[in-house]
C-alpha cells in the first residue's frame, strides 16, 4: 500500500520545494507540477509534489492522520 500525505511548501528553489509536515522538513521535487508557491499544500508521494491541495482539505487530512495515531 502506498501514502501520499499532504505537506505544506515551506520554501522553493528551481524544480525543488522543502515542506513541512508537523515540523518535519523534507526536500521534494515540484517536476509534475506547476505554479505551487510558498504556502501551497502539495500532496506528497516517494519525494515528489503530485498536485496542490486545498487547504481546508489538507486540514481535515491530517486531523484524520492525527486521530488514526492515537487510536
């Protein structure tokens, strides 16, 4: 089974973004994307942004990660 998570971009450079995921940061690639900017939501998979995300739909995706941790 895969997982692709939701992360907020934190930084950009060229093709490549740093996001932030609970205070984790990690470097993605933003090569199957366009136009994500500082403060986007991308959905996350194996290092690299698949599309942006809602905020709001961020938002309820790691309330639900974060219940399923404490179950």
């Amino acid at each position: 089974m895969c997982l692709a998570i939701p992360a907020e971009v934190v930084a950009i450079d060229g093709d490549m973004a740093t996001v932030s995921l609970d205070g984790v940061h990690k470097e993605i690639s933003l090569a199957l994307v366009e136009d994500i900017s500082v403060g986007d939501y991308v959905i996350v998979h194996v290092g690299f942004a698949l599309s942006r995300l809602d905020p709001e739909e961020a938002a309820a995706t790691l309330a639900l990660f974060a219940e399923a941790s404490t179950s």
